[in-house]
C-alpha cells in the first residue's frame, strides 16, 4: 500500500515557488524546498527525478495562479481603459518591488529557456490581450491588436521604472497606461 503523503505537490511547488521568487531559479534545489516543508531532498526527488522536470514543475505552477489572477482580473475589472490599466497594475509584484522584480527577470529566462513554458506564456500572452482589448475599443477587428500593444507598452513600462526607480512602481507605470491610453485611444470607438 502506497504511502499517504504529509505535504501536497502543490505545497512543496508553492514552497518552491516561494525559495525562487526570493533568490532566484538557481537557489530552487531539492535540499532548499525540503527544508521549506520538512521533507528530505529524497523524497522530493521521489516525486520529480530531476532538477529539470522540477523546475518546469513549480513554473507551471507559477503560470497555474497567473492564469488564474488574470480570469479573476477580466471577470472583474470594468470594461474601460481605466479598466485595462487596472488589470495591469494589479499584476506588478507585490513586497519589494525592486528584489522581485529583478527575481522575475530571472524567472522569466527559465520560461524562455523551455519550449513547454514558453508555449504556456504565448497562450496566457493572448489571453491577456483578448481581455485588454475588449476594454479599450469596441471594434472587434482592432482589439486583439489594441490589447497585445498595450500588453508591450505595460512590460516596457516595468523595464524603464526598474532601470529608473523613481516613485511607486504602481503609479509610475498605471500614469504611463493611462498616457498610452490617452494617445493611442484617441478617436476609438469605446466598448
């Protein structure tokens, strides 16, 4: 009879997520997550034979809540530009958001780095622009376009405010939205 386990995958891969969220994807070792849940790097392996299949695990666990904040974000945001922006500003890592920021850079390699993760990541890319659009213009034939290009400007946002560091990550980049929105909208049919 098998064993029944004392901690969940998903507590050991949010407890991963945690060790690469604060230092990085090269602190995430089996040793490093056993110790964040009292298991030993044994058992750990147990369940994920290499440090690879790991790493992809707690990614795809990273993508799980991402996709999961950006429904919540769509179903509840209002259908608006202010909207969009909102859903936007509510995505900038939460704490200290020059570490993880920085940390998410990191992260954001190791999804580059995997064909799997990096097919997850276009996937969520046009979820998000589908959701954007249909905030910004009520032309169907534009909002898919309207939505990735503010989706650009958003990431371009968070690279000059992390180069810059002046003022609150979340207003900084929300005053450029609403700039962008402001210049690219003007004379767009509104939803």
């Amino acid at each position: 009879m098998a064993r029944q386990k004392t901690v969940t995958d998903e507590a050991v891969l949010d407890a991963a997520l945690g060790v690469m969220t604060r230092a990085g994807p090269e602190a995430v070792t089996f040793a490093s997550v056993g110790r964040e849940v009292g298991l030993s790097a044994a058992t750990l392996v147990q369940r994920y034979p290499t440090k690879p299949e790991f790493l992809r695990a707690v990614l795809l666990r990273a993508w799980d809540h991402l996709d999961a904040q950006t429904a919540e974000l769509d179903a509840t945001a209002e259908i608006s530009p202010e909207g969009a922006v909102a859903m936007l500003v509510a995505m900038f890592p939460t704490g200290d958001g020059e570490t993880d920021y920085a940390e998410g850079l990191l992260i954001l390699r190791e999804d580059m780095r995997d064909s799997v993760l990096r097919e997850r990541g276009a996937r969520w890319g046009e979820v998000l622009a589908r959701a954007l659009g249909r905030r910004l213009t009520s032309d169907l034939s534009r909002q898919e376009l309207l939505g990735r290009l503010m989706a650009s400007q958003w990431q371009g946002a968070q690279l000059w405010w992390a180069f810059e560091r002046k003022g609150d990550p979340a207003s900084v980049i929300g005053r450029e939205l609403r700039q962008w929105c402001e210049v690219v909208l003007a004379g767009e049919k509104q939803p």
